[in-house]
C-alpha cells in the first residue's frame, strides 16, 4: 500500500521509532494494568493514612487523554489523607505523547524526588 495521506508517513515513522524504544512484552503489560487499574473514587486512599508511602504524580498540560485536573484531584485526595505527595504539572507540546518524549525533566523530577525519599 501506498500512503494516500500525510499523517500515514507520520504514523509509520513514530510507530517503527515506538518499537526500537519499548519491549513488546512490556507495553502489554502496561495497557493491561492501564485497563484493570481504576481510580476512579479513589478507593485505595483510606488505606494510605497509616502508611509512610510517599506519592509521586507527574502531569503535562497539554495531555488531552489524561488531563491535569485529574492527576489534581488524586493529589487532593491523597493530601486530605496526609499522604506525602510531591505534585508536577509540566508545560509541553506534546500532548499524551509527552511522558514519552519529555524524558529528561521526567528524569530530573523522579531522580530528586527518590533521593528526598532516601534522605528521610
């Protein structure tokens, strides 16, 4: 087949880039634990009260499939429990893609934020 449309090139050329990247194996295991894993209510928050968990949510603006406003409200809840939770919003262009592409400041914030938790 030939590619009748521009967003055809587009789309080939980030899904052969998306498989030298990610494991095969991996990414199933990911879209299954995205399918089973429901926030929704938050009802695992009760049981982080007791605990020294420490919480980590990243969000980017841009991401229309998962939109900061949510990422919030887990943040929200899981402060009104006193959970610790350390809470980025980060400005890309990327949109959803952009906790694929944004690796570096991901890194930054993740790497920081363990070494916090080692610290206490």
């Amino acid at each position: 087949f030939t590619e009748d449309f521009e967003v055809e090139g587009y789309l080939r050329y980030r899904g052969y880039n998306f498989v030298k990247r990610f494991d095969a194996n991996s990414y199933l295991y990911i879209t299954k634990a995205l399918d089973y894993f429901d926030l929704s209510g938050l009802h695992f928050i009760p049981a982080v009260k007791s605990t020294s968990i420490r919480f980590l949510v990243i969000s980017f603006k841009s991401d229309w499939l998962y939109p900061s406003y949510q990422s919030q409200e887990i943040v929200r809840a899981l402060k009104r429990k006193h959970a610790y939770t350390t809470y980025f919003d980060l400005v890309s262009t990327y949109g959803h893609d952009a906790f694929l592409i944004e690796i570096e400041d991901e890194t930054r914030l993740i790497r920081n934020f363990l070494a916090n938790v080692g610290q206490s």
